[in-house]
C-alpha cells in the first residue's frame, strides 16, 4: 500500500563561509500510498525541492530514511520520473528525440523507443509535433513533452517540482486537467509540488502541508469530493478545503518572513 | 555562480502582487490544449530582401574600391604608393597566370590549416578534459587567461629560437595561436552546461560517462564552434607575421618581399588575397558554425 516512507529525515547544506551548516528539513515523516496523488505545499523556501531531489535519489538525506516499496533509496533511477518547472529539456533534440532520451537510458531498442515516444506525444496531446524543437514550441507545450518523456520509461513514481508554476492560468488550468486524465490512466503515484492552494486542492487526493524552514510535514489534509463533475472550483466543498490548507500555511509563511528578516538583519 | 539567473521557479505567491503572480508566458494559449499555438517557424527571406540587404552591405566596400581607383588617378594619394585599384588588378592577374600566386597562396594555406587542424584534434580533447575535472579546471584557468593575453606574435621569437625558421615553427606557431580559443571555448562550454540540464539527465540514471556523451557535448557543441571560427581567423593572421620574419614563400613573404623591391602593385595584390581568403574562411566557418547550432536560438 505504500508506496513511498520518509522517515525522519533530514538534510542540511554546508554553506561557504558559514560555519554552521544549514538546516533545510528536519525530521520530515510522509508516506505516499501507492497509485496516489499527493500534493506537496509549504512557504517559500521550506525545502520541498530538496524533499523531493531526495526522493529521486539526486541527493543523499543528512539522516533518516526514504524507502520506496520497502527499498531503501540509494540513487535516482527509472523508477522515478522527474518533472522540473523549467521543463529542462534538451534544447538539441527533438521533442520526438527528447521523449526517447530516458528510453535510451534504460536500454529500449531503437525502434520500439520511437514507438513509445510517439505515443507518448500524442497522449499528452502532441501528435504530430515530435520534429520541433523546443525553441519552437510554446511554454505549454514544452511542459507536455517534459511530462511524456517521464512517462515514457514508464515509472511507477511521478515527482514534479512546480511544473505549471511558469505557465499562464489558461494553459495551467488545462494541463492540470490532462494530468489528472493521464494519472488516471495510468495509475502511477504522484507527488506534485506547487505554491498555489487551488491547484493543490484541485490536483490532489490528499494535500501535505509542510511548515516553514526547517521543512517537517505539518499536516496532510484529505479531500474528497462526491464528484468531480462540472466545475470542480466552485464547489462548496472546494472552498472549505482551501481556506482550511490556507490557514495552515498563513501561519507558516509568516513565521518564515520572520525568520528571513532575521537571517536579513544577523547578516548586516 | 556569479550571475545566477532568477528562475520563474525562485518567485513565489506570497512574494509577488496579485496580477504578477499570473503573468501569462503564453497568451496564445487556449483551454482545451489543442489549441496552443506553436511559436511561428522561421520563415525564409524573400530574393527582394536579400538582394537589398546584399545591395546595402557591399555599398561600403563599393566605395571604398571607387575612392582606391578614383583617388590615386586624380592625385590625391601618390600613385606611386598607393597605385590603382585597377593597375593592382593587372599585377594580380599576372602574378596569378605565372603561377607565383598559388605558389604562394598554396604554402600559407597549407602551413594554416596544418596549424588549425592540429590545434582542433589537440584542443578539443584537452579542453574536454580541462572542463570535465572542475578542480583542473579551477587549477588551470589563471594559467590559460594569461597565455591568452599573451600575444603569439610575442613569442614567436622563442618558438624561433627553439625550432629554428623551417616550416615546424610556422605550423606550430600557427597551432598555438589557435589553440587559445578552442580550448578556452571548449572547457567553457563544458563548465556551463545548464545545470538543470544535468539534473534532469541524472534523475533518468544517467551515469558519468552517459552525461558526458549525452548532455555536456552536445551541450558544448556551439561554443566550441565558436572557438573553431575565432581559431580560423587567428590561424590566417599569425601566420602572414611569421611569414614576414622568416620565409622562403607564402603570402607574408610575398607582401613584405615585393614591398622590400618597390613591386608596389604586386604587394597589393598579396594584400588583397590575403583579405579575400581571410573572409572566405570566416564565411565558411560562420556556416559550419550555424549548422551546429540552430537548437541555440532562444
Ligand atoms: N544545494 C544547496 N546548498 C545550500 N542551500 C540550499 C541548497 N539547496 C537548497 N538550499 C536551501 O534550502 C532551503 C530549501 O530549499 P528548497 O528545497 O529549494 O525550497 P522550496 O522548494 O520549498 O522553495 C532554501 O533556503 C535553499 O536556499
Ligand atoms: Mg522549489
């Protein structure tokens, strides 16, 4: 059922010129159950990114434990799809190219890995537009190919690290429902980090809550709504679901702007 | 990293008003996805367009062969110095027929391409290397920029001193000026690949030897090109300084030693020889250049 554990982790950065290393999550305990789609929010600088490099094997945790099905983690692998904000495809290749990047990586003979890449493509709405390059293609767009190249090796984990922060509302709003599409397609587990509420209520089964620097998880609220039918936002339920991760995080984000001007004044 | 960009990703909700916080990237975006609309393609110049732009880009040079046949004729610059652009015309014509021209067009370009394409197979490598191993390259980089700002024209005397004034010393002269801006360029590329680039390779359990191959090369490609055109220039410039000090043949030899027996036409005609093919180099290297680079367009 689970299918990822933290465990009492921590992760600290020795920083130039400071002595004194610095504390980016402490003692974090989340689990993902498996096929779920788990929402990650938390302040400014509270150490989702570094929760979720963590998960993906980029960087080792100071301390504690991530297990994924019961292994512990040691390294990235396929097993895990990585989706960044800033789409971080590979200006070179073609998108078609860019979706057989991971597919290379785990060995999948050439002609197959087209295959899989085309499809992919056309899952994420794409069809047709494998021989452009990214610079030819809208924000949107870019994001689409960076979501089918981590489909396409086919993980069973789904990281993403603000992917729809850098695109207009319009495009957010039909991507998020895409993904929700592809997801239940798919049925891989997703862990999806964003700063905004709506998209963490809208987007997500449960929403994990995490508290300002030095990042643990403060609450997970579960939301459930009796449909999804018609929209989705202006249901009662929506409201309710929000105010309440709004007020969890108000608390935080405050505490984390006084901690700043902290860190602003000890600093001169 | 000095000047580290603000990524969209490094703003957040609660840092920006209300209007920014939304800013759209891609208006032309509609609901619904099928409707985004790529970035247009491109196009192709029209003939009108590109005759005008050739008709405006050679008005300068147009002018200034009108005023070298003009102004020698009508007394203004000595035509015993600076003759005719037509009388240059003759005297390369016939420099040409008699064959002294290739004769001496062929050493230079030999000795220069020996020269550049030594420093490619030398530099390139190396400065993979060099960039690859970021505390060699740490170590290494004070060394390089002060032999970049060494001018090779001021050591040429020591590589005399040591190789003597045969033909090594002309190559190796010409391959260590161009040697600087491939390696240079070379491990830059290498040291600024986008992290993120790298990043995104690694969580796809891509292990050194796939990074190299797969992201920092390709990724470097373009400004090591950029370094290759920059080398091809210094290969042409160096080489006519040390033709001039010490040589039986090649275009540096022909200008100085038709300047030395007043054969002022003929030293003119190596002159304009000389720029021809420094500008049909850098042509073709400009093009090689674009080739490798057109994913580098935003
Ligand atoms: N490699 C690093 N070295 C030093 N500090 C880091 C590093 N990565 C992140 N940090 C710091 O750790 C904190 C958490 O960062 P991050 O996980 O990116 O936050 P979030 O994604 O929640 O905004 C920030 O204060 C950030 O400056
Ligand atoms: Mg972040």
């Amino acid at each position: 059922m689970t299918k990822i554990s933290i465990r009492d982790v921590s992760k600290t950065f020795q920083v130039r010129d400071d002595p004194e290393p610095f504390t980016a999550l402490a003692g974090t305990d989340l689990d993902v159950r498996e096929g779920e789609f788990l929402t990650l929010v938390g302040p400014s600088g509270c150490g989702k990114s570094t929760l979720l490099d963590l998960i993906a094997g980029l960087t080792a945790p100071t301390s504690g434990e991530i297990r994924i099905d019961g292994t512990p983690v040691t390294g990235p692998g396929l097993d895990r799809g990585v989706v960044f904000q800033q789409y971080a495809l590979f200006p070179w290749r073609t998108a078609q190219a860019n979706v057989e990047f991971g597919l290379e990586a785990k060995g999948v003979p050439r002609k197959e890995r087209a295959r899989r890449a085309r499809e992919h493509l056309a899952l994420v709405g794409l069809a047709g537009f494998g021989e452009r390059y990214p610079h030819e293609l809208s924000g949107g767009m870019r994001q689409r190919v960076a979501i089918a190249r981590s489909l396409a090796f086919d993980p069973d984990v789904l990281l993403m690290d603000e992917p729809f922060a850098a695109l207009d509302a319009q495009t957010r709003e039909s991507l998020q429902e895409e993904l929700l599409r592809v997801w239940e397609h798919t049925g891989k587990t997703v862990v999806f980090i964003t700063h905004g509420i709506d998209e963490a209520v809208y987007l997500g089964e449960r929403v994990a809550v995490m508290t300002s620097r030095p990042g643990r998880v403060k609450e997970v609220v579960d939301v459930r709504f009796d449909t999804r039918e018609g929209d989705l936002r202006a249901h009662p339920a929506f409201g309710e679901y929000r105010h309440h991760v709004w007020s969890l995080l108000r608390e935080e984000v405050a505490a984390a702007q006084v901690q700043e001007r902290e860190v602003a004044t000890s600093h001169g | 990293m000095a000047d580290q960009k603000l990524l969209p990703g490094d703003v957040h909700w609660y840092d920006l008003p209300d209007e920014a916080a939304d800013a759209p990237d891609d208006a032309a975006n509609l609901p619904g996805g099928a409707a985004d609309v790529p970035e247009e393609r491109p196009r192709r110049r029209l003939p009108g367009r590109w005759l005008r732009r050739a008709a405006t880009n050679s008005t300068a040079i147009l002018l200034l062969l009108a005023a070298w046949e003009a102004l020698p004729r009508l007394g203004v610059l000595d035509p015993v110095f600076v003759p005719p652009l037509s009388e240059d015309l003759v005297a390369w014509y016939d420099l040409l027929v008699t064959g002294r021209l290739p004769e001496h067009l062929g050493a230079s370009v030999a000795r220069s391409l020996a020269g550049f394409g030594l420093a490619i197979v030398l530099a390139i490598p190396l400065g993979l290397l060099i960039g690859w191993y970021r505390p060699v390259a740490d170590f290494l980089t004070p060394l390089l920029e002060l032999f970049r700002n060494t001018s090779a024209v001021a050591l040429l005397p020591v590589f005399t001193l040591i190789l003597g004034i045969g033909e090594t010393t002309k190559v190796t002269f010409a391959l260590y000026a161009c040697a600087w801006p491939i390696l240079l360029n070379t491990i830059s590329g290498v040291k600024t690949v986008e992290p993120l680039l790298i990043k995104s390779a690694r969580s796809m359990g891509l292990g050194p030897a796939g990074l190299f191959q797969k992201v920092i090369l390709p990724a470097a490609v373009p400004t090591i090109f950029t370094g290759v055109r920059l080398a091809g220039a210094h290969s042409i410039l160096v080489l006519l300084f040390a033709e001039m000090v010490g040589a039986k043949a090649g275009l540096g030899y022909l200008i100085l030693d038709t300047q030395s027996s007043f054969r002022i036409p003929d030293m003119y005609a190596g002159i304009i020889t000389i720029s021809a093919l420094g500008v049909l180099f850098n042509l073709l290297l400009v093009g090689v250049e674009r080739r490798f680079s057109t994913w580098r367009t935003t």
